[in-house]
C-alpha cells in the first residue's frame, strides 16, 4: 500500500502518483472512444497520458532551472483546456507500452534528482515557488486526469 502523499518521501509520491496512472492506463485498451466529460472539460486515455506527462516535465523544467539559479520559462501549453485529435485516438496495446515507458522514466528521473537533494533543498528550494517537496505533493494532483478516465475493465 502507498503511503499518503503528506508523509510519502517527494520521491515516493512522484513514482506512486505514475503507478496509480499506469494502473488506470492499463484498462484503457477497452475504451468506447468517448470522450469523459469531467469539470466542463473532456478527458480521454491519450489525453490523461499526455497531461500527466506534460505535468511531469513542466515542473522538472522549473525545478531544474531554479537549482541552476535561472528563472523558470513559462510554460505555454494550453493544458487540459483542449482536446486534440490525437487524443481522440483508439488507445492500443502500444500506446499502453509507450505511456508505461514515457511515464516509467520521467517518474525515476524526478525520483532521482529529488533523492540526490537535502531536506534543507527540499523545504527551503531557491526561488520563488513552491519548496521542492510541496512541488512532489503536487504532482500527486496529477491523478485527477487518469482518474477523469477512471477505470475501463
């Protein structure tokens, strides 16, 4: 059983939040090809995949960059406000095993750098923003896109 997000280590919470995804992911080959309608946005398995992912690297992308002592590039993505054709697509076996292989490594290199940092890094991270750690809790948002999905057995 994983442990709670508030007494998880960040990376313990970065790689349970991705095993949670995957989980879902993996019911996903069944999908009707309809689209969930959740919090006046629709959601799809390619969809939730590409949010999570995009989740991951925005904020690998800021941590980075504070820990050099730059600013962060804003992100310019238009997150989950739309829904592209690719995300309409079937979700095959394959893209299953590309999800699990995208998110699988995104997930041990966010496990990496946040177990190479002190507590100190971790609670008092440079520049404006969430600490380190608050960020790892944050990430744990990230369910709520595969949870839109949900569970498709």
């Amino acid at each position: 059983m994983n442990e709670h997000p508030q007494t998880a280590t960040p990376s313990a919470t970065v790689t349970a939040m991705v095993d949670h995804v995957l989980a879902l992911a993996a019911t996903w080959t069944r999908w009707n090809g309809e689209p969930a309608h959740v919090d006046d946005r629709l959601y799809t398995p390619h969809k939730a995949i590409r949010r999570v992912a995009d989740h991951l690297v925005d904020h690998l992308a800021e941590m980075e960059a504070r820990l050099a002592g730059e600013e962060p590039q804003p992100d310019h993505w238009h997150a989950s406000l739309i829904t592209t054709e690719a995300d309409l697509a079937p979700f095959t076996p394959q893209d299953l095993d590309e999800a699990r292989s995208r998110l699988t490594r995104l997930a041990r290199v966010w496990a990496n750098r946040l177990d190479a940092l002190t507590d100190e890094q971790l609670d008092d991270s440079p520049g404006e923003g969430w600490s380190f750690r608050e960020l790892a809790r944050h990430l744990n948002e990230s369910v709520y896109y595969a949870d839109a999905v949900g569970d498709l057995s």
